[in-house]
C-alpha cells in the first residue's frame, strides 16, 4: 500500500457545463450530484479506499488552489500542485511524476480524473486494486475501458486486442479512436472489441517516465534535469513552474497512450460515467414523473417534460408547455436553449468572448 499513489486531476474548466461551470470555479468544485459532497470530494472519498491518504495528489490550475484546500482542507500543502498554465494532460501528468519519483522511486500510481462517476465502488476498488497490483510488476501503461451500453460518440474508443490476464480482465491495445461519427460508434458498440476510454490510467512511475521521454524528450528533459539538480523543494518547485509555460499543449492520450507498444486495457465493470455536459448530467440525474431533472431547484410545471433546471437556491422556475429545455441560471448568466445542444455550447462561449469578454465566462 505505501508505494500506491494517486493524482487527481483537477485543473480543467468544464466548458461543456457553462454557465453553471466557470472559470472561477469549474464543475469539479460543485456539487452536481446533489449528495453533499462535490465532484472533488467524491473522487478523494474513492480513491482514499484504494490509495494511502498521505499517498493522495491533486493536481491543479494555480487558480483553483484555494478552492482546493478549502473543499480537501486534510490535504497538506505538499499534496497540492499548481500548474501555472493550462498545458494539457501530457505536462501536468509529467510534471507531477517526476514529483512522486523522488518521493518514491517505487510507486504505483493511478491517475484519477475529477469529474466521473462510479456506482459500484466496492468493485471499482476491487478493480483498481487488481491494476495497480499489476503494473507494479509489469512495464505497461494500463487504461481503464468501459463496455459500451450505447453508441456514444462523446467518448473516446478503445479497442482490445490478445488476453494478457484472465482473471484481471486485462488486454493488450490495438487501436485508439478519437470520438467518431454516431454510425462508427454503433459499429464499435455491436462488435464487442471496444471499450470506451475511461481516461483512469495506471502506471509504475519508471514505466510512465521512461515512455514519456520516447515521445516528448525535450519537456521529459528539461523536467528529469530541473529534479536532478535542485535539491531544495521551493526552488526546485519556482523551476518548474518557469519552465512549464514553455511546455506544448498535449494530451496524454494523443501524445503518449496512443503511440506507445507497451499499454493495456483493464476492463472496469463498475458503472461509470463521465460528467462532462448537461446531457451526461440529465442521464445520470433522477428524474420526475414527467422526466425533468430538476436540480436543488424549486420548479412548478405544468405539462412540461424531459427538461433540466439549475437555478440557485431561493429562486422559482415556472415552466408551461415546454419540453426538452435547458434552464441553467448562475451568477451573471441566463441560459435557456435546446437540451441536446452541446456543440451550440462552445459556439455561444465563443460569441461571449468576442462579444462581451471574459466576465461572463
């Protein structure tokens, strides 16, 4: 258990989910399942069954640091690191591996994200029990795959190949593929070969450094030189952050996973889904009568369904004669559209920052 470590990533945005996810505090830091706890506090809770508390990591934007302390306040300093520049997964992976190597040279680490949820977690603990237990003696890069219970096309696809292990579900990889178009996601679905990417990897810290440097061997450099050479921990730190903003903008999957020999497939059984847009949201989400998720808001209806409301306590939403409508209220924005209109999303942040600024986003 000691050389077990986690890393919770949790510097991004979530775009996806504005206007109730913003820059100032993005979903990772709500809580959007209405239990109590945020998104934050619920991966630190599952983690912490499968990882020493000490062995805990979370990984941030320099931004969201106080909010970090503030929602995990048993975190010592020392289990929070900033990143200074939205970088990508690749560099904030790296730079947080090199920081647990010399920590210890031995650990085993899972890279957790922030905002995913898990319904059966005494077999998610079983699972990445069994993952770990593996890559602390075998020189691969383990993803988690989920089975496909749809055509999802929001999520990434991976495609197993021969059996490494039987009893663990474990695979070697074939193929990674991009989010495809709705008919190649049926065909990936129907032929029982594809998992969706869970973005829950696994890895021996040594394995991890040593494939990373194959790829990207300018920031692996740079980073494994900065370590060497600076044996005091704040100055080492005020280094890395220098150098980070030099670093591309890449992610693990795109610049690593997917181009690496050495990685495996552990299928996760564990019903999991990743909170990313509204649509996720309203699937995960009970529902009324009249299939409207209503979230912590006071809402009368009267023959309106399959609509999501989110407006702030204290406020009441009155819907007539409406169906499939996102109603999503959050400081300084009023959005109501279409549910279903993830890709409008992006264009309608795109017109506020050209049109209006950053003060709404």
């Amino acid at each position: 258990m000691n050389n077990r470590y986690c890393v919770i990533m949790a510097g991004g945005i979530g775009s996806r989910l504005w206007p109730l996810s913003r820059r100032d505090k993005p979903k990772q830091f709500h809580d959007l399942l209405g239990c109590g706890r945020t998104l934050l506090q619920q991966t630190f809770d599952r983690y912490s069954r499968v990882v020493p508390k000490e062995n805990i990591i979370v990984s941030t934007h320099v931004d969201y640091t106080d909010l970090v302390r503030e929602q995990l306040p048993e975190l010592p300093d020392d289990q929070v690191l900033h990143e200074p520049a939205f970088r990508g997964t690749a560099p904030s992976i790296a730079y947080v591996a090199c920081h647990i190597r010399q920590l210890n040279p031995n650990a085993n680490i899972v890279v957790a994200q922030a905002d995913q949820l898990v319904l059966n977690e005494e077999l998610f603990v079983e699972t990445i029990g069994k993952g770990l237990d593996f890559v602390s003696g075998n020189n691969k890069l383990v993803v988690v795959g989920i089975k496909p219970t749809c055509p999802e096309t929001r999520y990434g696809y991976i495609q197993a190949d021969t059996l490494v292990d039987g009893e663990a579900a474990l695979y070697n990889v074939r193929t990674f593929t991009e989010k495809p178009e709705l008919e190649f996601a049926r065909i990936f679905m129907e032929s029982g070969e594809f998992f969706w990417n869970s973005g829950i990897y696994m890895w021996n810290v040594n394995t991890l450094i040593d494939t990373m440097t194959t790829f990207l061997p300018d920031m692996m450099g740079e980073l494994e030189k900065v370590f060497r050479e600076i044996p005091v921990r704040a100055e080492r730190r005020k280094r890395g952050y220098e150098i980070y903003t030099s670093f591309p903008n890449a992610s693990m999957d795109m610049s690593v996973m997917e181009r690496a020999e050495n990685v495996c497939l552990l299928v996760g059984e564990f019903g999991w889904a990743d909170i990313g847009t509204w649509d996720t949201l309203y699937g995960t989400l009970p529902k009324d009568n009249e299939d409207n998720v209503i979230m912590r808001s006071r809402c009368l209806k009267y023959g309106s369904s399959n609509n999501i409301v989110s407006v702030p306590a204290g406020k009441l939403v009155v819907l007539q004669d409406v169906d499939d409508l996102l109603v999503v209220d959050n400081g300084n924005v009023l959005m109501v559209c279409r549910k279903g209109s993830e890709h409008n999303i992006r264009k309608f942040l795109n017109d506020v920052r050209m049109k209006l600024g950053e003060e709404y986003l």
